[in-house]
C-alpha cells in the first residue's frame, strides 16, 4: 500500500531547488510513496521535469480553493517546506499528520538585530531533509538536482565565436539592491576574471549587462540578461567552466550541477545557511563589518548608507582554473 505525502514550497526559486534532495530521496530510498508537490504556478517551470515528483500542484488563487482540490487527495503526510500562515491553513485544511521544517526566525532576527549568532552550523537541505526522519529517509549526499526540459537546452554555436571555446557565467541579478554589487564594482570584477563572460540575469538586469558589455567589449562579454528563460540560463550555468553569482537562485542551480562557484555575499551572510550546497565554492564577503547581516533578505539600499559590504568587497583572489591554455 502506497503511502501518499505532499511536500510544499510556495517559493521562491532557490528555495525550491534547494528542496529537491527531499524529493529525491523520498523516491529513491522510498518507493512506496507518492510524491505531490505544491508550489506556486509561477514556479512551475523548476519542477514540472523533476522525475521524482508524481503529480504537482499549483497554487494559482485563493488557499481555499487549493484546499479545497488537495482535500480530494487524502494524503496521508504533509512535509511543510515553507512553514507560514498559508501552509498552516492548508494544513489545516488537510487534518492529516504534518512535518514541518524549523525555520530559525528567532536566531535569525537575533543575528540581525543584535549580531548574536545562535545558528546551528547546519546548511538549510539538511534542515530540510530531518522533515524526513521518521519515514527513515537519509540523505543520499548527491547534492541537489535541476533538471532542463530539452527544449530549453542552449546549442554552443548559438553563443557568439568568442566563447565557444568556453566561458564563465556570472549571474548579475538579485532580489534586493543589497544582495548585488554595485555596477562600477561587476565591471571591476569582470576584468579581474578576464576570461569570456556570460552575464545571466532577468529583463531589470539588461541595462547593467548592456553597461558592462560596453565597458569591456564584446569579446569577453556577451550580454544574456533577459535574452534568456531561466532553464535557458540554467543550461548556460551548466556549459559554463565556472561560476560567479550573488547570493541568488542561480547560485543554486550552479550547485546542482557541481560548479564551482564564486559566491558573493553582502547583507546577508552564509551563516544563514544558503550557501552553496556540497561543491566547491570560494566565499567573497566582507567580514570587517560590524553591521553584517543587516536583514534575513534584503534592502533596496543599505540602512547605513555607505554599503561597504560591496564597495570594499574585496577581489583579491587567484582563478587557478582559467589558465589561458585551457582554453585553446
């Protein structure tokens, strides 16, 4: 008899990729259970090629409607991923078991407001992965998974002759102003790699892209910001030599494809748990501050007005994996 179990995550894109080892190894280490997933529809394309989900559903309207559907189901568990006031009231909906994840907002606004750390030293997936203890569920160590539909999958002669040969990826964009570097300092960045560069970002991120390409010649920089969807700009991260990226979903992704990555951080911090998941990665981040982290998320600009966690960033780092005669 299989056992029916809902997972949800309503968002937001790293978030639920980071979900995917739940899933993964609910199905492998647990054939006998049924996967459903519910997330919102605007997240769709992450999870609509996963194999290991069964059936998902989106949340497109009001909680009570989706409750409503879910209630047809008769799940027999509820792993709650998100744990808010919405997936409280699906749950309740439901009246089955639940499991939810510790979502630590008290270390956090600890951290934030008094600079005291009280986080465990534990990364978010695993934090996700106890939801699964009871059903006997470990962690399989095989990191996280995206999957890109072939359609979205990017030809190499589709890129410009000069990065052919290979390139490396730098996702400019972020969700808060906070969270990226200021433009003047992507371009310092850009011609520290001094490699062919693919700058991936949204539609808001283009003006900058157009910036830095110009800045720097289209010989190193071709501009992919919202030229892209982003399973297009996930399988750009997966042809890539390597990766930079602020703190956000495609720094993810690089991860489940086992990039290495150059992870830049400003108002938040990785003690928050979000770092790059089991990959190789070289943290950039200002610890001189004594005002890091100023918000769990992020800021349109910094409270204090001078946003050393960016303008002092330092480069002062060697890529010893982008030799010039591993490009010939």
């Amino acid at each position: 008899m299989s056992l029916k179990v809902l997972i949800i995550r309503f968002s937001s894109i790293g978030d639920i990729v980071l979900t995917t080892p739940v899933v993964r190894c609910l199905k492998t280490q647990r054939p006998d259970v049924e996967i459903h997933y519910l997330t919102k529809s605007s997240y769709k394309y992450l999870l609509t090629d996963n194999p290991y989900i069964d059936h998902l559903h989106l949340l497109d309207g009001s909680i009570w409607g989706i409750a409503k559907q879910l209630r047809k189901e008769k799940f027999d568990l509820v792993i709650d991923l998100h744990q808010n006031l919405r997936t409280l009231q699906i749950k309740a909906a439901l009246g089955v078991q639940a499991i939810s994840f510790n979502k630590l907002n008290w270390e956090k606004w600890l951290y934030v407001n008094w600079k005291i750390n009280a986080l465990p030293n534990v990364h978010i997936v695993d934090r996700y992965l106890n939801t699964l203890q009871t059903l006997g569920v470990v962690n399989d160590d095989r990191g996280l998974d995206y999957f890109i539909p072939y359609r979205d999958i990017i030809e190499p002669d589709w890129l410009p002759e000069s990065h052919q040969k290979g390139f490396v990826a730098y996702a400019i964009g972020g969700q808060h102003e906070t969270k990226k570097l200021p433009l003047n300092r992507m371009i310092e960045l850009c011609e520290k790699i001094n490699f062919p560069i693919v700058l991936l970002g949204g539609k808001e991120d283009a003006a900058n892209g157009d910036m830095i390409e110009k800045a720097i010649g289209k010989h190193f920089i071709y501009n992919a910001c919202g030229k892209c969807n982003f399973n297009q700009s996930a399988s750009l991260i997966q042809q890539s030599k390597l990766v930079f990226s602020h703190d956000t979903g495609l720094m993810h992704v690089a991860a489940a494809f086992k990039k290495k990555i150059y992870s830049i951080w400003g108002n938040t911090v990785p003690e928050f748990g979000m770092y790059p998941y089991q990959t190789q990665f070289v943290m950039l981040e200002n610890r001189q501050l004594t005002c890091r982290p100023c918000s769990k998320i992020g800021h349109k600009r910094c409270p204090k007005g001078h946003f050393k966690c960016m303008t002092e960033l330092s480069f002062a780092f060697e890529i010893k994996e982008l030799k010039r005669q591993s490009w010939q």
